[in-house]
C-alpha cells in the first residue's frame, strides 16, 4: 500500500502489548518431546487462579483464543446467534460456519432472544463495557432454552476491576475467552483458554486433542500468568501510556469515542486522508470500511516510535505532510 515509506513500518493497526513480558530461557528438551501432560495441567491450574475461574477444571487451555471461538461455536446445536456490534467480524463468521443464523444486535437486551449469544467484554474496537449483572441476566434468560453465552475477554486484563465473568463460568451456560498474547504481548505464542463449566471445558479440550499447547507455549504462559509482580507494573505502565495517546490524538484534533489502555479508537471527517498520511510516513493504523470516520491507533513501544507518531500527527495537524 505504501512502498515509497520508511522502513520499518510502525504497526499501530493492533492492540497487542509494545513491551511483551521478558521470555525466560527455555530447556533444550521443550523442542525436542512432546509436552508433559503436568505441565498442561500447571498451566491450567495457574490460569484458573489469574482468572478467577473456580478451578482447573473449568479451564481449557488451547493455542489461541480463535480456535477455541470456532469449538465454543458449535457447543450448541445450530440456531439464532446474536452478536453486540459493532464488534471483532470473526465471531460472526465462525457463527457462520457452525450453522447459525446470524443477527448482529445494538441493544444488550436482544441478545436474550437468542440460541448463542455473543459479547466480546470490553469491546472491540470502542472498549465498550456490559455490566457483569447485565450479562448473567443474559445467561439466565438463555439457559431454560438451552442456549449459550460466549463472552470474549481479550481485553479484559486492562478492563476494569471486578468485570471479568471468569468467577461466574461455572454456571453451566457461559464461556468465557481470555487471549494471553495481547496483554502479554506474545501474540506470535498462540495461547488462549476458555472458562467454562466442567462439562464444557472438558467438551472444548477433547476437541483441542492430546497436546493442545506447545512445551514452549506452556513453560512461558505459566511463567508469564505466575508472575503477579508484572502484571500489576504492566497494567500501570499500559495506562500511563494511553493517557500519553490521548493527548497526541486530541492535540492532533481527532475526536477519542473509546478503546482501553492498550488502543484507542478516534473519530475524525479526516480518518480517511490520515490513515494515508500516516501510511506515507511509515505507520500503519487500523481503518473500518463500515465506519470511515473511524481510525483506532495502538500503543507506540518506545521513544523513537512516540517520536515518530508524535511528528506525523503534528505534521497532519499543521497541514505539511
């Protein structure tokens, strides 16, 4: 798209983690056998507690959140799905495929109409939150019917205090998604886990198979989800650094309509003419084709990446690039 800019490219287009959690030095063996079915089991036992989840059991653990939406799916039999959009597409195509029938809903409360609901918590791309009440009282309008909520929690560790459903999985009707590679920033690790009841979780992980995980992907999960001290700095530092966003996009006179601490969603007349600017200037940003006034920016991960931002949005102010 822009083959006359610098190299290399500042990728602002995700909302994955700049600074990813450090990878501690791993055994020679991890490459060369197959993973332990212990460690699976550490892994699981230490995402139930930094989740919340009631116990290992309730947790399956897979190599990304994606192929677990695709199972979750097809938990239920084909029906009415509704999705609270505007919202990350892949959902409803996977909807899609395992044979639903496809709404995607404004309103929290048409989701209880339907067989599958789906709600990713906060929101991707404008940080929306759906109160933790206003959820289960999804999940309880769906469960007489047999019917399934999915809640997608990619986000959810720069979401707010007390939000997750993690603690309420157990219920029987709820599936909850955690995405490890963006707030750790390992999103090239391919590691996810699902909070379910006992029944689904194990429904989820004899899909998965025997070795779901990579020895590698287990032994620095574990580390990573362990290592409390990290998450608490980071979720500091996540925050200092979307405040800094801020005042770069609104001294650059974009209007800030949502997001969370790891991107940001702008609005502007302008989107389209910026998204290219920047293009031009080595920094690629995150466009909707449904919502052209829209442009939602990731984190810069260190001073000449603030740098570089800095000046292409004075310069697209200022009217010079």
């Amino acid at each position: 798209m822009f083959p006359s800019a610098p190299e290399p490219f500042l990728d602002l287009s995700t909302g994955i983690n700049p600074n990813p959690y450090p990878v501690p030095t791993l055994a020679p063996d991890l490459w060369t056998k197959l993973p332990e079915p212990e460690a699976l089991s550490r892994l699981a036992a230490i995402a139930a507690e930094a989740y919340d989840a009631l116990s290992p059991a309730h947790v399956a653990v897979a190599p990304g959140t994606q192929i677990l939406m695709a199972f979750a799916m097809n938990l239920v039999p084909p029906g009415r799905a509704a999705v609270l959009g505007p919202t990350y597409a892949e959902h409803a195509r996977l909807a899609r495929l395992a044979g639903h029938r496809v709404t995607e809903v404004s309103n929290v409360d048409e989701l209880g109409e339907a067989d599958l609901a789906i709600v990713v918590n906060p929101n991707n791309p404008d940080g929306r939150i759906v109160a933790k009440e206003a959820l289960l009282a999804i999940a309880d309008e769906l469960r007489p019917r047999g019917g399934l909520l999915i809640v997608d929690e990619a986000f959810m560790d720069v979401g707010p205090d007390g939000a997750s459903l993690g603690d309420e999985a157990a219920r029987g009707n709820i599936v909850v998604l955690r995405s490890f590679g963006k707030f750790f920033g390992l999103a090239g690790l391919r590691l996810g886990f699902a909070l379910a009841s006992t029944d689904l979780a194990s429904n989820l992980a004899a899909s998965l198979g025997p070795w779901p995980v990579s020895g590698p992907a287990l032994t620095i999960g574990t580390a990573a989800l362990a290592d409390t001290a990290w998450r608490g700095a980071t979720r500091v530092s996540l925050a200092g650094s979307a405040q800094r966003l801020d005042a770069m996009l609104t001294n650059a006179k974009l209007e800030i309509v949502g997001g969370t601490a790891l991107f940001r969603l702008t609005r502007s007349a302008a989107a389209s003419e910026l998204f290219q600017r920047l293009g031009r200037a080595g920094i690629f940003t995150r466009r909707f084709a449904e919502q052209p006034s829209w442009l939602r920016f990731g984190l810069p991960g260190d001073e000449p990446q603030w740098q570089l931002l800095g000046d292409a949005l004075d310069s697209f102010r200022n009217n010079e690039i």
